[in-house]
C-alpha cells in the first residue's frame, strides 16, 4: 500500500512554545517536519537559519525537511546538513545550477528535492527528476502560510505522477505544500501527493484533533 507522509510546517506553529507544538505533533503522528527557510530576497518574507534548525534537532526524533526558499541555495547547503536536515528542498527557480546543487544535497546522503513554484513549467522536474528523491509541487505562492490552494496544483500532480510512472522512477515522491486543509487533503493525495505540507491546516485550533483529521481523511485511498 502507498504510504502517505503528512508534515506539520512550523511556519504556523506557535514560536514561543515551539518545542510544545512538536511535541503534539509527535503525539498526533506527524511523519516528518517542515521547515521553511525565507531569505526575504527569493520571497518577500523572512523566516529563520540554521541555528532554529539545530535547537529544533534536539528536542525531536522526527526527520527534518527544509524547504529551502532562498537564492544561491548552494552556498547553505553544509549549514543545513550540519543543522540536522534529513530532507532539503531548493527552488528550481532561486539558482543557476539546479544539476549541480541536488547532487551536491545528495552526496551529504541526505534525501534531495525540487521545488516548483505554481507557475513554473513541469518540464523543470522532467529533466531533473532522476537526481531527486522528492519534487515539491508547490500549490500557493511561496512566502507565507494561510494562503488558498490553487487547484492547478492537481493536474500538475497527475501528470507528473505519469511522467515518473513512465520514466521508471516511482521511488521519486511527490510532495505538495500551501493550502492543505483535512477538507481537500483526500483529493490531493488522489492525485498523486505522497508528502502532505500543512501549516495552518494542522497548528490553527488542536493539533492533535487536526493530525488526526487528516488521516481519517486518507485512509484507504
Ligand atoms: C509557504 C510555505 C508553506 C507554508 C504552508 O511558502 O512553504 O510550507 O507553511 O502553510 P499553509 O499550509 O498554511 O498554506
Ligand atoms: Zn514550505
């Protein structure tokens, strides 16, 4: 049976009891957890560095993902890596030499991603699929939580999810991030998604109620 990810981005955790929150997460089952890196120059808004990532290290036994949304990613990768990421994601968009930096995450022996804004062409993971371990298909403009999804993400996913079935390549999961509720979780997943990003959809209300929410929704799909 395909198994389904899900995974809490911080982004919309409550900072001040940071440790609380990914408690209730592993309490609720989360998979894994997202951390979005915002430089403020690749999006208009700006988040945290390695330093959070390292204290977040500590007080978990969930694999990290860092979903890196800055420019010249490159150059942090060893940063992350040192920080404890387990998974990091670059933005086709942020740099010049997409080849070269997700064989450069992968040689650390960590798992290594592509993101795609919303409107960037498919093509893009096609051509770069065979060097990654996951594509992040991004269903909102990056650069905040609490956004609508925006429903093109679904045919994006289909067609990707035949490109990688064709290709041979079904160990490449497909990750989907921005908009996530428990209520569309099921029809993205239907889609393709095997990494389920949620912020708002998981830390607005109870966590625990939430995470449990949207397993209830993919079960047996
Ligand atoms: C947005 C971030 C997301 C964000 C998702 O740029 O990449 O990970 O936290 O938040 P929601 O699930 O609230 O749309
Ligand atoms: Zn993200």
């Amino acid at each position: 049976m395909r198994q389904i990810l899900i995974e809490p981005s911080l982004l919309s955790a409550n900072f001040a009891n940071l440790e609380r929150d990914i408690k209730l997460c592993e309490e609720g089952g989360a998979d894994l957890l997202h951390l979005d890196i915002m430089d403020g120059c690749f999006v208009p808004n700006i988040t945290f560095g390695p330093v959070v990532v390292q204290s977040v290290k500590k007080v978990t036994r969930l694999p990290l993902v860092c979903h890196l949304m800055i420019i010249k990613p490159e150059l942090y990768i060893e940063d992350f890596i040192s920080a404890g990421a387990n998974y990091i994601s670059i933005h086709c968009e942020s740099q010049f030499h997409i080849n070269r930096t997700l064989q450069q995450i992968r040689s650390y022996g960590i798992k290594a991603g592509l993101a795609l804004n919303p409107g960037t062409p498919l093509e893009f993971a096609y051509e770069n699929a065979e060097f990654c371990d996951f594509i992040l298909l991004m269903s909102v403009n990056p650069g905040f939580g609490g956004q609508s999804f925006i429903p093109s993400f679904l045919r994006r996913c289909e067609q990707l999810k035949d490109f990688l079935t064709k290709e041979g390549l079904e160990n490449v999961l497909i990750e989907v991030d921005g908009g996530i509720k428990a209520s569309n979780v099921r029809e993205v997943v239907a889609a393709g998604a095997d990494m389920i990003v949620s912020g708002s959809g998981i830390f607005d209300g109870d966590i625990i109620q939430n995470l449990k929410e949207f397993k209830e929704k993919i079960k047996k799909i």
